[in-house]
C-alpha cells in the first residue's frame, strides 16, 4: 500500500496513465522499539514510477532516516526525479524488538520539484 494526496494524479498524469506503486522494503534497520541501539539507522523503500501509460517503469529507492519523525521536514531525504520530489515520510509499523512486521505500509509525499 501507498499513501498519496490528490496532487501526485496531475504530477504523474494520471489523465495518461502516470503512477507510481509501492515496490517493497530493501532495507530496515532503524532501531526497533525496545532496544538500545549505537545508531538510529534507515529505512530503504523502493517505489516504481511509471510517468505515462506505455513508458517503462523506473525504479525509485527512497530512504527514511531512523529516529525522524514525518513532520521533521529539514532532516528526511528527498528523491528528485522526472520532474518529482519524493520523501519517504512514514513507514509503518515501526520494528519492535523479537516481532516480525507483518503487513507494511509507506507514505510518500510527492511534491513537483519545477
């Protein structure tokens, strides 16, 4: 699953078969709940953007920071690309010590970056 907002249909062009889909999670490391970790570590999503019905899909790893809360906009790390800025703002559920995470679910926001 992936959590858009009405603005990613015009970026993409819906009208043209634009879209992006949630891929899978490469990578999670950030500290799980109940641990004390040396580092906060990341979070790798990958997404597959897809500009306009007929092109090909481009592969898009965005990263989410350990530790960053969704509103703490100066320390995600955006991803520009065909003319889109997208940050990776949430990822659910958050790693809990000896619990596997089941079902995931990320929040991208998507932002034009013209």
């Amino acid at each position: 699953p992936i959590g858009v907002t009405d603005p990613l249909a015009a970026l993409l062009g819906a009208a043209e078969g634009g879209r992006i889909t949630f891929a899978n999670v490469v990578n999670e490391s950030r500290c799980p709940k109940g641990t004390t970790c040396v580092w906060a570590g990341t979070a790798t999503v990958r997404f597959q953007l897809i500009p306009s019905a007929g092109s090909s899909e481009i592969d898009v790893l965005t990263v989410l920071p350990g530790g960053v809360s969704k509103d703490d906009i100066a320390n995600l790390l955006p991803v520009d690309t065909l003319g889109v800025r997208l940050t990776l703002t949430e990822l659910t559920p958050y790693p809990e010590a000896g619990k596997e995470p089941g079902k995931r679910h990320a929040v991208v926001k998507v932002l034009p970056t013209r």
